[in-house]
C-alpha cells in the first residue's frame, strides 16, 4: 500500500489553521437578524388589518344569525319580536325581546328589561374591541304572522378601517355587502 503524503486524504493534510470554519461571525448574525425584523415589521400592519377584519366578520355574522333567530322566535311562538339597537359609555349593543320600544336597553352585563318583557338575546360590544354597530333605525319589529319587518333598515358594523353593511328587506332578507369594497367575499354597495 502507497503511504506517501500525496496518497493521504486531504483532511489529514490541513493544519490547525487551515480548517474549515462553522458557524456563523458575530455580524452574520446581526445581518440574519436585522433582515428578520425589517420583515416583521413590513408584515405587522397587515396582520392588525386581518385581525379587524375577522372581528368585524365574526360580528356581522353574530348579527345575521341573530336577525334570524328573531323572525324564527315571532312565528314560533306566535307574538311580536323586537330587535332593538341601544349604544352607551361601553359600547354599542342590541336586545331582541317581546316587549315595545325602549322595554329593554343593554348593560355590559347583560339586558335590562321592564317588568313582564323577555330578553331573548343580547349582545353587547364593547368599546375597547373597536367594532361597533349602528343602524339607521332604534329598533324592529318582527311580525309573527306574515315574517315581515317594520321597518327596513341598514345596519353597520364597523371597525376603524373596516364595516359591513347589512341591509334587512320587508321580508327579514338579509343582504351583506362592503361600503368601499375591498372585503373579499363582500360585493360592492
């Protein structure tokens, strides 16, 4: 067997100082970090964007489901049905119930209603989630013999750079769509 120098493999030749290095130097490292945080935080504004937006969706669909939950109870159980919109220092609510305008008003706690009236529903939002609800109405009333309403209405729930319009028809139809657009899934109105 050849044992000359040249024959050896080429890892038994190098010296101490001719190794191959591993790892990373200290200003690799810093460079690895900062290109992480430039990206982070080009990224960051997006996801508070993403994150409104899922809160007023989650909001708005509370509020469909809730509007039809409130025809549902009229014809079930055979008696008028109220949705009511109420706002106060913590936020905006509303308080589907059985008696006339103004019986129920919302509490961060839940509905407080005069003697005899139902609170069937009640959601409250409260400020410091940033979506609220308005409408164009203080209330509606759910007639339980035809499944209409009275009056139509339009309803917005909103973030600071998000809403959703909803907008109830005659026969308690709900149609959703975006003020400017830009939700996907949401037409134009």
């Amino acid at each position: 067997m050849n044992t000359s120098p040249a024959s050896r493999p080429v890892t038994a030749r190098r010296t101490g100082a001719a190794r191959l290095q591993r790892g990373f130097t200290v200003v690799e490292g810093l460079i690895c970090v900062s290109v992480l945080l430039v990206a982070v935080s080009a990224a960051l504004p997006s996801f508070g964007t993403a994150r409104e937006q899922k809160r007023v969706e989650g909001a708005a669909a509370q509020l469909e489901t809730d509007l039809q939950l409130t025809r549902s109870l009229a014809v079930a159980q055979n008696r008028t049905m109220r949705f009511e919109f109420g706002r106060d220092e913590h936020g905006t609510c509303y308080v589907v119930h059985s008696g006339a305008a103004g019986d129920c008003t919302c509490a961060p706690q839940g509905a407080v209603c005069r003697a005899g009236v139902v609170a069937h529903r009640v959601q409250h939002l409260a400020a410091d989630t940033a979506v609220a609800v308005q409408a164009n109405v203080g209330s509606m009333v759910f007639d339980p013999l035809k499944g209409t309403v009275t009056p139509t209405a339009t309803i917005r729930v909103e973030g600071p750079r998000t809403s959703i319009r909803q907008i109830v028809n005659i026969m308690g139809r709900i149609r959703s769509c975006s003020p400017d657009g830009a939700l996907p899934g949401y037409k134009a109105c």
